[in-house]
C-alpha cells in the first residue's frame, strides 16, 4: 500500500510540472517556470523515496531525498524572489 502511495505522489508531482510548464510556455509567466523546476525536484525527491524505501531498502537514500526537497524549495524561494523584485 505505501508503495502505490510513494508512486501516486511521484506521478502528482509530475503532472503539476508538465502542467506548469504547458501555462509557463503559453503565458511566460516566470514564477510558472520556477515552479515547475521546483515540482519536478519534488517529483525526483517522491521517486527516490519510492526507490530509497520500496526498491533498495538496505541502502541509505535520506541524503538525496534532502537534497532533492530542498533544491525544490529553494527554487521556488528563488523564483518568488526574483518574480516580485524585478519587473
């Protein structure tokens, strides 16, 4: 059952970025471009959890899990910044 979860929240997280990006080429809005980046590293940290969990579960993947959540949460705080303080 975990397992299904881990790949619903993979696939979610991959959706919202093709459809991010789908609006971000129609409307060049740049916070659209920034989010899709930061779902897709969503997107990267739900499979390697998948894989981290389900698929290898004697190796030790929680670094790369960080690492892949954080660069989604810092570009999402860099595409807010860089959208409010330039025109």
């Amino acid at each position: 059952m975990a397992a299904l979860i881990y790949i619903l929240c993979a696939l979610t997280s991959g959706a919202c970025t093709v459809l991010l990006l789908r609006r971000y080429w129609h409307s060049r809005v740049r916070m659209l471009f920034w989010s899709a980046l930061a779902f897709l590293a969503f997107a990267l940290s739900n499979v390697l959890l998948f894989i981290d969990l389900i698929v290898l579960p004697q190796w030790d993947l929680t670094i790369l899990r960080s690492l892949a959540t954080s660069s989604g949460i810092l570009l999402l705080l860099y595409g807010l910044i860089i959208t409010t303080t330039k025109p």
